[in-house]
C-alpha cells in the first residue's frame, strides 16, 4: 500500500529549507545581520544559519530573480517585526508557488 505524502510534509523538506536559506542569506549579506540576530528571527538555530551560508542545507533547487525578490521582501518585513500572522502567509503563498514549479 503506497504512503500518504501531504503537500505541506514534502514542503518542510524541500521547499522550507530553500526559503530559509535565501532569507538567510538575505538578512546576513544584504542587512549584515549576525548569525545570532538571523537565526533568532528565522527560529532556527545558529548552526543552522551557518548550513544555509555555506550551502549544506536548502540546496535542493535554485530559486529565480523573482522568487528571490519575495523573499526579499519577507525579509524585509521580518526586520520591521510587523505580525507573524502576515510573515506566515507571506512565505505559505511563496511556498505554494515553489512547490508547483517542483512537482
């Protein structure tokens, strides 16, 4: 009998770690944010960060100038500590679109 995958499951694997690494990569290299204030705003941890820097994690694809332009733009609004409840949606709706250009 074949295992039932929902979408979000193969989102936290795939498509999760990609958005975290270029958010990461975003805060730390365009806003030179610490690794510590970075991996406090992504809930991740310091190692983390330093994984998605340097490449181990989230490299399952690449992103386009577009996608990355959201993620710019979540950033952005994660620096500015507006609600979590429009940063959640925010990257669902990114993670949506990810997740069809995957399949």
């Amino acid at each position: 009998m074949p295992k039932l995958k929902l979408p979000c499951e193969e989102a936290i694997w795939k498509i999760l770690p990609v958005i975290r690494k270029e958010i990461a990569k975003i805060l730390v290299r365009e806003y030179s944010l610490s690794h510590k204030k970075t991996a406090k705003l992504l809930g991740v941890s310091e190692a983390a960060i330093s994984q998605y820097l340097r490449e181990k994690r989230g490299k399952c694809f690449l992103v386009s100038e577009e996608e990355r332009d959201k993620m710019r733009k979540i950033a952005r609004t994660l620096l500015r500590s507006e609600d979590s409840e429009k940063i959640k949606l925010k990257i669902c709706v990114l993670c949506n679109t990810l997740m069809k250009r995957v399949k």
